[in-house]
C-alpha cells in the first residue's frame, strides 16, 4: 500500500504550506475524479483529456500526440499524493493505453508520452514491465540523434519553411528518458547523446540575456547553425514564456543528473531573466510571450508558469545561494494558479484543474484555455513542494 505523499513528507513543512497543498490536493482529486467519471463511461476506447474546444466540449488526444502521457501522470500524482488505492488501476489503465509511444520515432516527444506515465510509473509503484517500455522509447527517441550537429532532431525537415533539421528548446525536457535508459541498463550511449545534446543546446540556443530561442535550424551534414527563429512565439527573437520554462526546467534537470554545474547556472540565468523582466506581471503569471505586443492585454500562460515552479521546488535541493528565494517564487506562482484566477471551480472549465493557458498562440491553436501539462506540472510542483 501507498503511504500518501502528504503523510509522509509534510512533517517539515510550515503549516502554511500544509494547508496550502492539503487544500489544494483535495480540490485537485474532486476535480480529477469528475474527469475520470466522463472517461470511465466512455465505451470501447480509453479517452485522454486533452482542452477544451470553444463550444465547451472536451478535445481528447490519441498516444501519438506528444501531450498524451500527461492525463495518466495526473493520476499518478494523485496516487502519490493521497494514496488513495482507487487511483493505482485508473493510473495504469490510462498509461497502458498508450503503451505505443514506446516505437514512435518521427519526433522528439517520445520522452514526455513516456516518463509521464510509465516513468511515474515505476517510480510510484515500481511497475516492473514499464522499465522495458521506457529502454524501447529511449532506443526510439536515439534515432532521431544527428551525429554531425550532435542534437536530436525534433521535427522532420520542413522544405516550406527551409528547416532540414530543426531543434527546438522542447527537447530539453526528453532528456531525463534517456538518463533513465541508462539506469535501468547501463548502456552510457544514452547519456552521452543527452549530454552532447544539452551542450549544443547551451552554445547555440541561447542570448546574452539568457532567453532562448524556440527554433534553431541545423545542417544535418555539416553541423553548422543554419539560422534561429520561432514557431509558437511572437517574433524570431521575442521570448516565449513555455520554451523558456522548458530551459529553466531541462538544464536544472541536466544538473540534477550529473553534477555539471554548467547546467545549473544556464538554468538560473534563464530564470532571473524572467524573474526580473520588466513585463513581469504581478501574479508571477507570465504572458505567453514576454515580448507580446499587446501586453497587457495578452493572453496569459498557466503551464509556463507551473513548469517553473515545480523547476524552482527541485532547484531549492541543490547546491544554490539563498534557496529560500526560489521557493518564494514559486510560493508566489503556486498562490496565483490556486486562487479563484487560474483555478477553475469544481465541475467547470471541463474538468481541468488550471484555466488561463496558452498552446499556439500564432496558430490561433488552444488560446486561453485548459491544458493537460498544465494540471500535470502543478500537481508536481505540489509533490515537491510537499518534499521540501
């Protein structure tokens, strides 16, 4: 039997946070479970929530999309964080089900559909037959790896847009798959091809101020950067809120697992940049592009702002000056996304826990709506919020 997270790790906690996370938690179950409720009565087919569509109906999500581990690592970290044992088939059923990212190999997502679900898991539950799952999808994901430039290239050549290996700062967060391969195997190619894919990344998808690029363009032959741009942000050298929560969370992840603190620092550097950026909104809520042109009027981006906190409550671990100030921020992004502005009230906003996100703003895609790694990240920032 599970020993709930709350039991066992709030011990230290202030009774501030205490409350905090005990309160959030239950919402957080009565929201899910009423999530669950929708899915169970489905019939012949595992539903994976995914937003909501402007006519408030439900958008689901098939294995091959790269968000589709987020809804059972949702109720993984529910398990986690109750031990309620009525979560532990629910969690297995919906990762299971898309037991086939194992063998996708035509982008680079097969590390988030993959550590979500089956890498939670084994962690939580230490599910045997999911450590073969997790070898065969960093064996996937190693197909994608361009020796030549030294990165894994995350989407097919794009001959509309020039790209003949485009590399965005996303694939940071697939890393951690392959750390895992490495330690269920011993195989050191996994770790060398993250650690050659996170130097890259360091040299050449960063600035001076340390904001990132979203899209950086290499020659497959030759290695050389063929140029720097964006997709899902407003402007080529504009900052887009998610790709940098995905810097500050990947390289704190990258320092995690080696030591190199190389890493740590890029990390901190692309969260100060944040931090002291002058559009900075009050509620620590960031814009979906801090470059936006129609701040403040912008849409905001709840998931850029959950994947920072749940970075920040692992960074307040390391070997850092005056960790107090990392939780405090995230303390400060956690109270913003649990207030009546960014949680949703039980039974609304489709069943997802967080409102206010943002996908593909340039696209017109899942604007100011609900997304699945939003809840996901603020559910893992509760976990290690709890463990501090």
């Amino acid at each position: 039997m599970l020993i709930p997270v709350l039991l066992v790790l709030l011990a230290g906690c202030t009774d501030a946070d205490k409350d905090f996370v005990r309160e959030n938690v239950k919402f957080a179950a009565a929201q899910v479970d009423r999530q669950i409720a929708v899915v169970e009565d489905s019939t012949g087919v595992v539903l994976n929530p995914l937003s909501v569509r402007e006519d408030g109906t439900i958008r689901y999500c098939k294995y091959t999309d790269w968000r589709s581990g987020f809804f059972p690592g949702t109720v993984w970290y529910l398990y986690e964080l109750t031990g309620d044992e009525k979560y532990l088939p629910l969690a297995r059923k919906y990762t299971e089900a898309i037991s086939d990212v194992q063998y996708v190999t035509d982008n680079h997502d097969v590390g988030f559909m993959t550590m979500s679900g089956f890498g939670n898991g084994l962690r939580i539950a230490g599910i045997e037959e999911y450590k073969g799952v997790i070898v065969q999808a960093a064996r996937s994901l190693m197909t994608r790896f361009r020796r030549a430039p030294g990165v894994f290239q995350s989407w097919e050549a794009n001959p509309k847009r020039d790209w003949k290996c485009p590399v965005i700062i996303d694939n940071m967060m697939n890393l951690e798959l392959l750390f895992k391969a490495f330690d269920l195997t011993g195989d050191s190619t996994f770790v060398q091809a993250a650690v050659s894919h996170a130097d890259r990344t360091l040299k050449e998808h960063f600035r001076p101020d340390g904001s990132c690029y979203h899209v950086l363009d290499y020659d497959p032959e030759s290695g050389e950067v063929r140029m720097r741009v964006t997709k899902q942000g407003f402007a080529d050298e504009s900052i887009w809120s998610r790709g940098q929560a995905w810097a500050v969370y990947g390289y704190a992840a990258m320092y995690r697992h080696t030591g190199d603190r190389k890493y740590l620092e890029q990390s901190l550097k692309t969260f100060d940049m944040l931090r002291n950026h002058p559009d900075l909104p009050e509620d620590c809520i960031f814009w979906w592009d801090m470059c936006a042109p129609d701040i403040p009027d912008a849409p905001r981006d709840a998931s850029s702002a959950a994947i920072v906190a749940s970075a920040l409550y692992d960074i307040c671990t390391m070997d850092v000056d005056n960790p107090e100030q990392y939780k405090a921020f995230a303390d400060r992004i956690m109270a913003s996304l649990a207030s009546p502005a960014y949680r949703a009230a039980l039974g609304e906003n489709g069943n997802f826990i967080l409102m206010h996100s943002s996908g593909n703003v340039p696209a017109g895609l899942e604007i100011d709506v609900p997304l699945n790694y939003a809840d996901y990240y603020f559910l893992e920032a509760l976990v290690r919020k709890s463990r501090l």
